[in-house]
C-alpha cells in the first residue's frame, strides 16, 4: 500500500502526540472540585484545532519538500477532510460520555480524570484498529465495499433516529459488570479499586472507565472506516484520527452544556456516513474529488448547526 509513512515520520508523530498529551495532563485542569468553564473549554478547543492546523502545515512543508508540490497538496486535502470528518463522529461520542457522567453522578474533578484515560486509551485502541484495516484494505481490497455497505446501513440508522433516550442502565456490558464484579455502593473518591475486610472490590469509577473505553471502541467501528473512504494512506489515517482525537476532553466540557441543543446532528452525521459510504461503494465506477468531500461533509455540518441554532430558539420560545 502505498504510504507517505516512514519510520522517522510516525516517530515524529507520536512524540508529538505524546508532548500535547502532557501538555493536556499538566495545563488543562482545576482546582479541586472547580469545574471547567465554557470560556477556558472554548480557548483549549481552539489550541488543539489550531495544534491540527499546524502539524498540517508541517506535514505540507515536508511532503513539499521530499515528494513535489502535487502529492504534498493532496495529502494535506486528506489530512484535512479525514479530520473534519472524524472530528465530527466524535461529538456523538461526546454526548454518551456526558449521559455515563450523569448516569454515575461523577463530579467535574473526576470526569476530567477519567476522560484522559479516555483519550490514551482510545489513542492506543484506534492505533490497532488503523493498522489491523489498513492491513485488510492491502490484502482484501474488496473489504472497502463492506465498508462502504456497513457506512450505509449506519447513515440510515442515525437518519432513522430514536424513538426514546437511551438508558444507560439497558447497556449489556453494564448488566454484564454488575453481575460479575464485586462493585462498591459509592465512589471511593478518585480510586478505581479499594480493598475491605480483606476483599478486593472495584468502584463505579472503574465501571464508568470500563464504559467509556466500550463506547470508543463502538464508534470506532463507524469512523475508521469512513476515513478509509478519504484515504487509504496509513499514516494519513492515523494522523487525522488521533489529532481529531486528542482534543476530546475539552469538546467534552465544550459541548457538555449544548448537549440538548444539537438536535439535528444525529441526521447530519447520518448524512455525511451515508455520502461516504456511496462514495466507498461507488470507487470503482465514480472517483470523487478529495475537495468534494471536504466541502460536503463541512457544508453538512454548517447547515446541521444552523438548524439545531434555530430548533432550539424555537424551544425555548415556546417554553417562556
């Protein structure tokens, strides 16, 4: 398969990857039992975007420089629309990690705790996933209309919707937990495990770890391979997914309070999952423009956050 990736490249990367974790660990965070505000949730969401722009740049000098002008501005248009897209699958993400967080009652402090386990968890997993389908795409090609067919089914089931809330307690895996694991009655402040009367028992922090981990895991089974629509390019792949990725726990506490308030974005990503599968489907008959789908997927969001804009004004219109 071909790849813009070598050695010195993905060194490069995740050292960057494993600075802007520190940076994340050590800058974003509280005073003890003080919560994140929108503004400073706002300013580390904007660093960590422009933190993607910048490596984009980078990638672009680079490439550029080793490869020609042609094959820097293609990958780059790659990395970009590989990032929007994954980008926006990772807010409904964000909003099942905001009902666990209210299902538990886990207070601030701790959420940020357990979101950057979170992220170096999802990090470590999404990794293995990249690579175990960029193996599969070299070697059984035809796995892409699978991809593409799975990307279909998907983008309706979103577009279908949901006829109630779902019940963080009807979770198998949770009913799975509680009946195979001796689990504590309360939190025991930020410890996963405590041990009584000489018996080892773990916490609902560690339940709502355990739930976190599963439900990135769920949604990497729809995002990674709707990026292998954009590329195919391991490295591209990876980059745009982690970068996506890393800024998670500051659109957590940005999107926390505006949960309510994106009613239209399940239809929008159903459109976008949709678009990208027929595109997938469609390879070997129709090849589309990389800048196509990145105005696509943008525009789609556009119009998804301009109409949940105005259903919510509507709301709260009618609630006064």
């Amino acid at each position: 398969m071909d790849s813009i990736g070598n050695i010195w490249l993905y060194l490069a990367f995740f050292g960057i990857v494993i600075v802007m974790l520190a940076i994340d660990f050590f800058g974003f965070k509280q005073k003890k039992g003080q919560q994140v505000g929108i503004k400073q949730a706002a300013i580390w969401s904007a660093a960590w975007v422009s933190v993607a722009v910048l490596f984009a740049g980078g990638l672009w000098l680079y490439l550029q420089q080793t490869v020609g002008l042609s094959i820097a501005n293609q990958k780059t248009l790659e990395y970009f629309t590989g990032y929007l897209l994954e980008k926006s699958l990772a807010i409904d993400n964000v909003f099942v990690w905001l009902m666990i967080f209210s299902a538990f009652a886990i207070p601030p402090a701790l959420q940020r705790q357990i979101l950057l386990y979170g992220v170096i968890g999802a990090i470590v997993l999404r990794t293995i996933f990249i690579f175990i389908g960029a193996w599969l795409v070299q070697e059984f090609s035809w796995i892409l209309y699978i991809f593409g067919a799975f990307l279909v089914y998907t983008g309706f089931k979103f577009l279908k919707g949901q006829d109630e809330d779902p019940n963080i307690e009807d979770m198998k895996l949770l009913k799975w937990l509680r009946g195979h694991l001796p689990i504590t009655k309360t939190l025991q402040g930020d410890k996963f495990f405590v041990r009584e009367q000489g018996k080892l028992w773990v916490t609902p922090l560690f339940i709502v770890l355990i739930l976190v981990e599963f439900s990135d895991v769920i949604f990497a089974v729809d995002s990674i391979p709707a990026i292998f629509a954009v590329t195919t390019d391991p490295f591209i792949v990876l980059s745009a997914n982690l970068m996506a990725i890393l800024g998670l726990r500051a659109m957590f506490f940005l999107l926390s309070g505006a949960a309510s308030k994106m009613h239209y974005l399940p239809y929008g990503l159903g459109v976008i999952l949709l678009f990208i599968g027929a595109k997938m489907l469609l390879l070997d008959v129709f090849h589309m423009p990389i800048w196509i789908s990145l105005g696509f997927i943008a525009i789609v969001l556009a119009i998804t956050a301009y109409l949940s804009i105005r259903y919510s004004k509507k709301q709260d219109h009618l609630s006064e």
